[in-house]
C-alpha cells in the first residue's frame, strides 16, 4: 500500500503522541504528511493524535490560507501519575532537536543539564 510508512517492530521508549507532539515542536506549521514520515505513522493515524492533543488542551491551531500552525501548551501537565508534576515544555526539552544539532546531521546530541 503505498504511503504507509515500514510498522516498526519491537518496543520504543516513546509514545506516538510524545513523537507526534515532538515533531510539531520542532515545526509548528509542519503538514500532516511531513509528521507522518517523520514519526512513521499514517496520516490518519496523526490527524487522531493531533484531535487527542487538541481535545485534551495539549495543542491548538490556527488555519493560515491551506495551511496549520500549531501551538503548544508548554505548562500543561502530563498525564500519567508516574510523571506527575512535570510539564510538557520538560518532555519537549528532552525530544526536541536545537537549531545547532539540526544544523550538523548525525552529530551526537549533547544531554541536558540542569
């Protein structure tokens, strides 16, 4: 079937969500068809997401012309009691490429400090 990114097999550390939220923070006006690549999802499967995001009060848009921008609520709470009190501007600080790693594919990323 053509369009529909190779199913990863095994486990991940990350959920979709997580990887769809990442991939919007790394480009609030990505089309669906770029996160999806990206996140080797279907784009239903991202448009699902991307409503549960929203429903939820994770992230919003705006429609430009034939276009999206995202936005993010970085202070919103995780949802999951094991991450209880951590924010998702801390989740994105960990999943989100810096413009300098961006602009060198392949080098190692440096880990956070606190």
């Amino acid at each position: 079937m053509d369009g529909v990114p190779e199913p990863h097999t095994g486990w991940t550390f990350l959920t979709n969500h997580a990887r769809v939220l990442a991939a919007i923070a790394d480009d609030h006006t990505s089309r669906i068809r770029d996160i999806a690549a990206h996140c080797r999802l279907t784009e239903r499967a991202v448009q699902k997401i991307i409503a549960d995001l929203e429903r939820d009060g994770y992230l919003s848009h705006t429609r430009e012309g034939r276009s999206n921008t995202y936005r993010i609520d970085p202070n919103r709470v995780l949802r999951h009691p094991a991450e209880a009190g951590l924010t998702v501007a801390s989740l994105l600080s960990l999943l989100v490429q810096d413009e300098s790693d961006r602009a060198t594919p392949g080098a190692p990323r440096q880990p956070a400090t606190r």
